[in-house]
C-alpha cells in the first residue's frame, strides 16, 4: 500500500522539526508559519490545475529562503521528515 501525503505535509513538517531540533524559528517569519501550519490540502492546492495557491507557493518560497530551515532539514532524523511512505 503507497500512503500519499498531501504537498503541504513537508512544509508544515520543517516547522515542527524547528521545535525538534531546538532552532529558534525567526520571529520576522511567524505569520508565514503560521498561515502555512493553518493549511488543509484543499486550502493550499488548485484542484482543477494540482498547482499551489500563489499566497501557499509565496508562503513556502520564503521557508525554504530561510537559512535556518535549512539547518532543521539537516537534522530530519530528529524528528518525522519524509517526502513519500510507502
């Protein structure tokens, strides 16, 4: 059985790996976190083009610009990170 995570699943995963890892999440990004961990599937996907809503893809860009999400990436073992389950 192939279990399918919803494209926001990763995103709001960095986030909560920020807690994991004991990186202090910066406080210029919050509202950004916290609109992009408010997220449903449907509320971040286009259904009729599988695209992101601009405001979700806009919202995602500036987490991953941030050099301290890229520090909680690296330590993905700390806590649940996957792209994919099978």
């Amino acid at each position: 059985m192939r279990l399918t995570l919803s494209p926001i699943s990763f995103p709001q995963a960095a986030l909560f790996g920020f807690d994991a890892t004991e990186v202090t999440f910066p406080a210029h990004r919050q509202s950004m976190a916290t609109f992009l961990l408010s997220l449903s599937v449907d509320d971040a996907v286009d259904r009729t083009t599988s695209d992101f809503n601009p405001s979700v893809a806009k919202a995602i860009e500036a987490l991953w610009a941030e050099p301290l999400t890229k520090e909680v990436v690296a330590h993905r073992s700390k806590f649940q990170l996957n792209d994919s389950a099978t």
